[in-house]
C-alpha cells in the first residue's frame, strides 16, 4: 500500500519523535519528504534513514516560528520536488511548567511562536502554492491538552487551543480552494517531550500506571500518531476538513476520575 505515491510533502519537527515517525512514514507510503528541524543533525539523521530505506527526502534545518525559515524551507522544497501537496505543521515545544502565577508573558510568548504561530506560517506559505494546485492537505499538531484542561502546562495547552481554532476558521477561510486543513490532537505519546516524564515513572516502579487514565491502559507511541497523518495527508481523507481528532487511547471520550474506584460499588 502506497497511499501517498507522488505526493511531495513537508513535516516540521521532523528530527525526532511524531514528526520523525511521520516522515518516515509518508516517504514509506511514497511521498517524497522535506524534513524541517531546528536541528539539523537530528533531521539529517531523518532523511539518511528515508533514504537508506529506498525513499527520496531533503533536509532543511530552519525554526517554525521564524517567518524568514518558512519561506525557505518552502522554497527548498519547492526547488526540490515542484510543489507541494502536503504540509505536516508538527514542530512544537512544551514550554514552562512553572504554576501559573510564576510564568511571564515571555514564557508564553515563547510558546505561542512556535506551536501557534508556526502552524499559522506553514498556512500561510502553503495556501498560494495549494490553491494553483486547486487542492492540498494541511496537517496540524495540536493535542488534547487544547480540548481540556489538565493535559499540560497553561501556555501549551492555550497554544494547542489556539491550533484547533486555527484549523477551524482556516478550512472555512480557504473554501472553494480544495485545500483540506486537519488538527491531529495527541493524548500520551513517548517522545523527547515528555521523556523525562516516562523516565520519572520507571525509575519510581511506576511504569504501570503510565497511561492508566485512558481505556486503552497505555501511552501511546509516535508512529501511532503518524499513522493518522498518512491517512489526513491522503486521498483517502479527502471528505475530512476542518476535523481535530484525538489519537489519544480514549482519555478525551471521559470525565476525570480514580482508576481505582471506577465502577466500584457504593456501600453504605
């Protein structure tokens, strides 16, 4: 199955985790894949196993707040491939986890240009070159931390909001165009950002319990979030738009309450 054979594609945060997994994955199902990361070994790292693994990618380190490095890496692959069907607007940070008194408006700005602000650029440099195209798929990674609270710290969350709200008003402002533009919201996912998290639990014997407030009992892991992506990212999904869909094992389908004491019987 090559669901995406033929189509050229950009995936931000491409150096590690979700947007490592996916751009593996798109160049498995045949898409040729621009990398963009701030680091530049890491998202080399990315496109030397797309091509050992017989795909075709470029990599461009750039920032995803930074208007100046969207419209290269636009243009890089643009000069690479011809033009551009998909764009994967991953690349975000998790900020402060300072209380919410602690935390300065620098502390939120810093997020906001990134998560926010970055999936705004990417829109933004993508819909000229879609709209000649007369279609696209614009991809962009929020979270359920933007749905509820208590998912992540107060500026990540707000940021994540902010992207599902961005995802919404931008299907509808670009109507008629043949542009598709999806949030995908991740639940708990193993990656560099929350590592330290995970390492925590298991260092403490906790290992089980990583996970316990979804159905599913688990974390999940990046390619399961990618596997999303290459189906928005394709044909496919081409009735899908103006969506943000949980890839989280359930955890946004409940209220909060005690795995412990879930369906206990009340005794008086």
């Amino acid at each position: 199955m090559h669901s995406l054979t033929g189509k050229r594609a950009i995936v931000t945060g491409a150096g590690s985790g979700i947007g490592r997994a996916s751009a593996l994955r798109f160049a498995a199902e045949g898409a040729l894949v621009c990398a963009v990361d701030r680091e530049r070994s890491t998202v080399g790292e990315t496109v030397a196993a797309i091509v050992a693994a017989g795909g075709r990618a470029i990599a461009v380190a750039g920032d995803a707040g930074a208007e100046e490095d969207v419209a290269a890496y636009f243009a890089a692959a643009l000069e690479a491939f011809g033009g551009i069907d998909v764009v994967f607007a991953n690349a975000g940070i998790a900020g402060t986890y300072a209380p919410l008194a602690e935390q300065s408006a620098g502390d939120w700005l810093a997020v906001l240009r990134v998560n926010l602000i970055g999936a705004f650029l990417a829109i933004k440099h993508a819909t000229p070159v879609m709209t000649k195209l007369g279609r696209g798929s614009i991809i962009c990674t929020a979270s359920v931390a933007g749905q509820r609270a208590n998912a992540g710290p107060s500026p990540y969350s707000a940021s994540k909001a902010g992207v599902i709200s961005l995802v919404q008003t931008s299907a509808n402002a670009l109507a008629g165009t043949g542009i598709r533009v999806n949030a995908i919201c991740p639940g708990l996912i193993e990656t560099g950002m929350t590592q330290p998290m995970f390492d925590s639990a298991r260092a403490r014997g906790k290992a089980d319990r990583i996970g316990q407030l979804n159905p599913l009992r688990r974390a999940g892991q990046p390619d399961e979030v990618a596997a999303m992506a290459v189906f928005l990212a394709s044909d496919d999904a081409s009735y899908v738009n103006g969506q943000a869909i949980a890839v989280d094992g359930g955890l946004s389908s409940t209220h909060p309450f005690v795995p412990s004491q879930r369906g206990a019987t009340k005794r008086e």
